[in-house]
C-alpha cells in the first residue's frame, strides 16, 4: 500500500486534496491507521484518482462525480460526462456571445445603425396571446409559434410579436405573437386580430438574439437623439431565424419602436 504523501506524488492530487475527497466519499482509501488516522492507498485507485481530477478539472459538481464513479454501466457513465460537457459549451456560446456585446459596447462603430420612419397600416392577423414572464417568453413563443404554423399554413407575411412595455420594466408582461393572413382561423389559443396602424422607427438585428438588448439600446438613443417619443409595445418582425436556418449569423429581426413626431428639443 501507499501512503497518503506517495500517492499524492503519483497521482499529482495534493495532500489536502486527496483528504477532501475522501471526506466527500469519492475516494476512500484502502486502509486507516486507527491510531494515527494515516490514511494508505492501492496503487489500482490511482487511475480512479486521476478521473476524479478530471472531472473536477471540468467543474463536474462533486454529486454528478459520484453518480460517475458509483455507475457500473459504461454507457450511463458516458451519458453523465455528454451532459454536463454539453452545459459546458452552451456556458462557452454564451460567455463568447457576452465578450462579443461587451466589445460592441466598448467599441461602438459610428453611424452604422440604419434607421428607417415606417407607417404601418393596419394588419389582419392570426395571433397567440398571454401574460408571460420575461424568463419563459422563448418557451413560450415557441409552442405559440407551433400552433399559429399549424393552423396558418399560408400566411401573407413574415411572423412576429408585440412586447409590452411591462414585460421588460416588471418582469412580465403582454405579449401577442402572429402570422400575417387575410382570413385568421380559430383553433386552440390561435384567434383573429387586428394589428393597429402605427407608425413606426424601424432597424434589423442581424444575427443572433443573444446581444439583441445592444440593438435595442442603439435604436433607443437614435429615437431620443431625432425628438421622437415612444408610444405603445414594441414590435419585432422575423425577416429571417432558426425556423429558416441554423445558422445564427444568418438571421434577421425587424425591431419597430412605436413613435409620432414631435418639435425638436
């Protein structure tokens, strides 16, 4: 058997790090000194020891090593380790989205937004609407999205939605997404509606939707910057997403803020 300190020196796992793992179940050593607490282990634990190390080196959360470890079937044990590399890179997506946000934010381009005063009459729909908390409106556009698709196979215009303005400033809030046709069907949720005419400041998102708020924020500033003032819920028109291409850089969203003229400041 070897103690603690030369399996330390094998397995490159510190002292206190090996104590740590035994406290937690994952690696108990073969045999405890009853009267000096020394701990000694077999050398078949060191490819065990060097798992653990892996896996913690990949922030596997100490439960999920231990659900790893104490699984006899090779397939769970896979299983177990895909999951939580999948979480790993979906981290990673978001953490580069952010760096990408934070250094448009920084390093804004000058004049690059396009801005287009658009009046909008108004618009036969079929709509799906609700109350929705902001941390559920994806799930919930998509099964409402999934509906309208199935009960307006031939629509005259491209989807979209209407957020209202407590969605954003409490959380939760109206939302009505729809798709354009001349005789809206009622099926399920699905229902006519009227889109109201309004007139509208109108820029495309190109891209994901990670770092659309950035979007948002230029196309604010570019109303308070022209006398316009804000009137009602804010629009967004899908010219192009993941229900036409997995590829994110390919997508395109209308955002129509709601305004009327007024004299300059």
């Amino acid at each position: 058997m070897l103690s603690i300190g030369e399996f330390s020196r094998l397995t490159h796992l510190s002292v206190r790090t090996l104590r740590r793992y035994h406290d937690a179940g994952l690696l108990e050593p073969e045999d405890v000194d009853p009267v000096t607490g020394y701990r000694y282990y077999g050398g078949e634990q060191i490819p065990t020891a060097q798992v653990i190390h892996r896996l913690r080196e990949l922030d596997v959360p100490l439960p999920d090593v231990r659900r790893i470890l104490d699984s006899p079937d090779p397939g769970t044990r896979a299983a177990l380790v895909a999951d939580h590399l999948q979480r790993l890179e979906s981290e990673l997506d978001r953490t580069r989205t952010a760096v990408a946000s934070l250094r448009r934010l920084l390093h804004p381009e000058p004049a690059t937004l396009d801005v287009e005063l658009r009046a909008v009459p108004a618009t036969p729909v079929a709509a799906v609407e609700d109350d929705v908390d902001l941390d559920s409106v994806l799930t919930w556009y998509a099964g409402a999205m999934a509906e309208l698709d199935a009960a307006v196979p031939d629509p005259t215009g491209p989807p979209g939605g209407l957020y209202d303005n407590a969605l954003f400033e409490a959380g939760r809030g109206h939302v009505l997404v729809y798709r354009a046709t001349d005789q809206p069907p009622r099926s399920g949720r699905v229902h006519a509606a009227t889109l109201p005419a309004v007139e509208l400041a109108v820029t495309t998102h190109v891209g994901g939707h990670d770092d659309i708020d950035v979007t948002y924020g230029e196309l604010g500033a570019w109303v308070v910057a022209n006398a316009l003032v804000v009137s009602g819920p804010v629009r967004e028109t899908y010219l192009v997403g993941p229900r036409d291409t997995a590829d994110p850089a390919a997508w395109r969203t209308e955002i129509g803020w709601p305004v009327f003229r007024v004299a300059p400041h």
